[in-house]
C-alpha cells in the first residue's frame, strides 16, 4: 500500500475534465475503459479503507462507558492523511492514462 501512497503524493485530488479520447486510448471502446477504471478504483478503495482501520486499530482502546472517549492525536493525523489522499477514481484513472494498469480478457468457455 505504500507503493500508492507514494504514487499520490504528486497528484492533483480535486476533480478535472478529462479528455474522452485520451481515456478510450487503444481499446476505442469507451465502456471498456471506464469498466477497467471502476475496477480499479474499486480495488483501491477497498485496499485503502483496510489500510486505515488497521492503523486506526492500533490506537483502540476498549472502554465500558461513552464518557471515557478521549482525542487521539495519532489518530487524528493518520484520519485527516486518508482524507487528503485523492479519491480512488481519481488515482485509477491516473494509472489508466500512464499506461499503469495491466488488463486482459479471460476466456469465456463456449457451451
């Protein structure tokens, strides 16, 4: 997961208009490309959010009553990251338009 977090540091989280045409590249089937994007997307999200709760984890402290809950400054540095990290889409489609992402057709048995 570091791997992805170091792929983010430089990039741009707020939503931007994206060239259609860049986005269909080779495949010229834009439903393709957008499905290769959103599994991706959906990976990383996935990934991220079991990144964070394990990290989140480590600082849980198990209390009988509500009044008990106390600030966590780690943990408020660690969930205010997450928060800055740009959205999964975004970072999918920067793989997609690198030339990142590596997908293939499996093969549907005819019968």
């Amino acid at each position: 997961m570091t791997d992805i977090k170091n792929k983010v540091q430089g990039l741009d989280p707020n939503v931007q208009a994206r060239d259609l045409i860049e986005i269909v590249g080779d495949s010229q089937n834009v439903y393709e490309a957008l499905a290769i994007v959103t599994k991706r997307a959906r990976q990383l999200a996935v990934d991220l959010k079991h990144e964070l709760h394990q990290k989140l984890e480590e600082f849980a402290t198990t209390s009988d009553t509500i009044e008990e809950v106390t600030e966590n400054k780690e943990q408020i540095e660690i969930s205010k990251f997450y928060e800055r990290l740009p959205n999964p889409v975004i970072i999918a489609l920067d793989e997609y338009l690198k030339g990142d992402l590596h997908h293939h057709y499996t093969d549907k048995k005819q019968g």
